[in-house]
C-alpha cells in the first residue's frame, strides 16, 4: 500500500523489496539500482505493526547506515581495482559521493601547494580535463545501461569540478580559507 508514494517520501527510493515475513531486505532507485539494506526493516515488529511513520523512519535510519557503509568500502576499494571495474563494483550514491570527496581532497591539496608552487592550481586544472577525457573514452566502449548511466552522472559532475577549478584559476585563488573555494563546501 505504501510502495507507489515511497518516490514522494525518499528522494533516492522508488521502491522495497520484501522478503518472506513482510521484511524490508532492498531499498530500489528510481533508475532501478538496488541496494540491500545491512540490517532488514521489519515493519510487523511489535513496536511499529500498523505504524507507517516508526517504520518508514526506521526505513530512513537503515538507509543511510548501508549507504554510509557501503560509500566507507567503495572509498577503501577504490585503489584496489582499475577504474571501470570499481564504477561495475558500486552503486552510484557510492561512486559520486567518493569521486567528490576525492575532488574536494585534490582541490585543497592543490590549493595548500599554491605556497610553494604558484602552478598548481593550474597543473590541476589540466588534470581535471585530462581525467573527463579519460572517463569519455570508458563511455565510448562497452558498458551496461547501469553503468553508462553512472559514468555519465560523473562526467557531468566532473566537468561542473573542472569549470569550479577554472574560475578559481582565473580569480587567483590561492588558499582554503578564500570565499570562493569555501562557498563550494556548502553543497
């Protein structure tokens, strides 16, 4: 009854799957990724039977536990495998989430090094656009629906990164603590 206004409720759930015993085991996106939950949401339990909001915010404390799980695992998997095969390996919340985090890592580190060499902010300037090259090359062969569609989230991700990258080139932004770099941690 609850399934077709999960979409309203849950920004990234579109869909559950349901076990034997009315048990919640698989969160599903809107694009049809699907995620096991680390521990099932069992809304027949005592404490939430006939209780749509215990469950559905037991529902919502489950998810973030897997996904943060699951995003801690991709970030420890990430040197351990070729590039293509770590996308294949997670979901897309994961692979954004953790090529942000290296991003915003990258960026202050170019950022810190602009002391020692005033290049570096444009050095990573060219990497940024060398790593989208990169990436627009993998699209060009052989993917599943799943992961194209993955891999072309981060393209657009990575572009908007390298225009960011770009304009603090153009600004002379050289440390962490300047306005420009800071209001890009907002979102």
């Amino acid at each position: 009854m609850v399934q077709p206004h999960l979409g309203k409720c849950f920004e990234a759930i579109d869909k559950v799957k349901f076990a034997p015993g009315n048990v919640i085991t698989h969160i599903i996106s809107p694009e049809l990724e699907e995620v096991m939950l680390n521990v099932p949401v069992k809304p027949d339990d005592a404490e939430m039977k006939g209780n749509v909001e215990k469950w559905m915010k037991d529902l919502e404390i489950k998810m973030k536990q897997t996904i943060k799980v699951i995003t801690n695992k991709a970030r420890a998997d990430f040197s351990a495998k070729s590039f293509l095969d770590w996308i294949k390996s997670w979901p897309a919340m994961a692979i954004i989430a953790n090529d942000q985090y290296n991003w915003t890592m990258s960026t202050e580190t170019a950022l810190k090094l602009m002391k020692k060499d005033k290049s570096s902010m444009k050095n990573f300037f060219e990497v940024s656009k060398q790593g989208i090259l990169e990436i627009v090359e993998i699209v060009k062969g052989k993917l599943s629906s799943d992961d194209r569609r993955k891999i072309g989230a981060m393209i657009t991700l990575k572009v908007h990164c390298k225009e960011i990258i770009g304009s603090m080139v153009d600004h002379h932004i050289q440390d962490t603590t300047e306005f420009e770099w800071k209001s890009q941690l907002r979102y």
